[in-house]
C-alpha cells in the first residue's frame, strides 16, 4: 500500500510538472500559434496517421511513421494532405518556426563544373520583426535552373530567433530529448527528418507526449 502511495503521488508531480511546461510552452508561443499547432497535431492524427496506420494505436502510429521515415532512403516521403499544408502554409505558425526563403539568384560560377546561388531568407523573431540572412553556397552543375529555384524555395530554415526555438527552450532542462536537438541544432544547423526520425527511436520517447508529438510534425511531417 506504502508503495502504491509513492508511485500515484510521484505521478501527481510529474502530471503537474509537465502541465506547467506545457503551460509556459504556449504563452511563449502565443495563443494564437498553439492553437493552430494543436490543431495541426489533431489533423495529422485524424486524417494522416488513422487511414496509413489503421490498426495501430496513436502511439504506435507515430512510431510506425517515424520507422517509415527513418528506413526512406529515397527521400520520396507521403505527406499530411494538401488542404493542411495549405492552411499552415497561409498562417503565421509557419514564419514562427521556419527561416523563409525570400529571394534566390543564381550566380555566375568561376567554375563551369558548378552552379553557385544566393538565398536571402526572413525570420520572424520573438518581437514579430523580421531579421534577414543571407546563404550563398554552390553545388555541381545544374541543368534545370528553375527546379533548383523551386526547391530552394520549399528548404526552410530553423527560425533561431523566433519564439517556438524560445519556447522550446523555456522547457528543455526538463526535456532529455529537446535539450539534446536544441544543443545539435544550434551546432549543425537543419537536420535530415530521417535523422530526426531515428534519434527519437533510439531515444525510445513517449509518443504520446505532448512535445513529442509537436516535434515530429514540426520537425518532420511538415518539414518533408
């Protein structure tokens, strides 16, 4: 009985605890950004992880998912449907937690072996104004210049000044999992979702998780 004690007090704690992360999690964020993320969480459940994965559980859907991703070599991953996208595409959300492209040139190379190209790109930071970066970089020769410029313009960034990587951060001392990406990150820059999708299954999270469920759509689903 001493024991059961223990274990239903330590599970009042760790209810409360992580209540109160979730809690600082979205005033950071803004109620108007939670919600639209609480409801793309929904929606990827409803209409994407239901109908792939119809016999699992939610749980076991998200690990599922992650394994698919994570075993792609080909990169050609199935997508949240069109109308989602649309709706994230058109809300603030999206320039919360992704660096835009905003304009891209295609510069002369000095070498004929190579195409070289300039990326300008918007982050919305925690103040709602925008900081501008610049990448320039250059890849082998390119024959179809105005698909690199499409896929350039769908590669986004990691927003590090707005206020999702902040309210990320207001809960990663009690977070294993979002300390360790937060630290690579912030190191590496933008990680491949195949690497994503792995480092959570090694990390044998709780996909039923209210932060882990955010960082596979954010991170993955609707980064894909």
């Amino acid at each position: 009985m001493k024991t059961l004690k223990i274990f239903l007090i330590l599970l009042v704690v760790y209810g409360c605890s992580n209540r109160k992360q979730i809690v600082e999690f979205e005033e950071i964020l803004g109620q108007k950004n939670s919600e639209t993320l609480n409801s793309m969480v929904s929606e990827f459940e409803i209409s994407f992880l239901n109908k792939k994965y119809p016999n699992s559980s939610v749980k076991q859907a998200y690990k599922e998912y992650l394994s698919d991703i994570e075993s792609n070599i080909s990169g050609d991953w199935e997508r949240p449907p069109e109308n989602n996208i649309e709706r994230f595409n058109k809300s603030e959300l999206k320039e919360v937690i992704y660096g835009i492209p905003d304009s891209i040139w295609i510069i002369q190379s000095n070498y004929k072996s190579r195409t070289k190209y300039k990326v300008r790109i918007k982050y919305l930071d925690s103040k709602n104004e925008f900081q501008i970066g610049t990448l320039e970089s250059s890849i082998p020769k390119v024959r179809n210049e105005d698909s690199l410029v499409k896929a350039l313009k769908n590669n986004y960034d990691i927003n590090y000044f707005g206020k999702y990587r902040k309210a990320l951060y207001s809960v990663s001392d009690k977070n294993v999992f979002v300390k360790e990406y937060l630290k690579i990150t912030q190191d590496v820059g933008t990680l491949d979702p195949r690497m994503v999708a792995y480092k959570m299954l090694i990390a044998d999270l709780d996909f039923g998780n209210y932060f882990t469920k955010r960082m596979i759509i954010t991170e993955i689903a609707y980064r894909l």
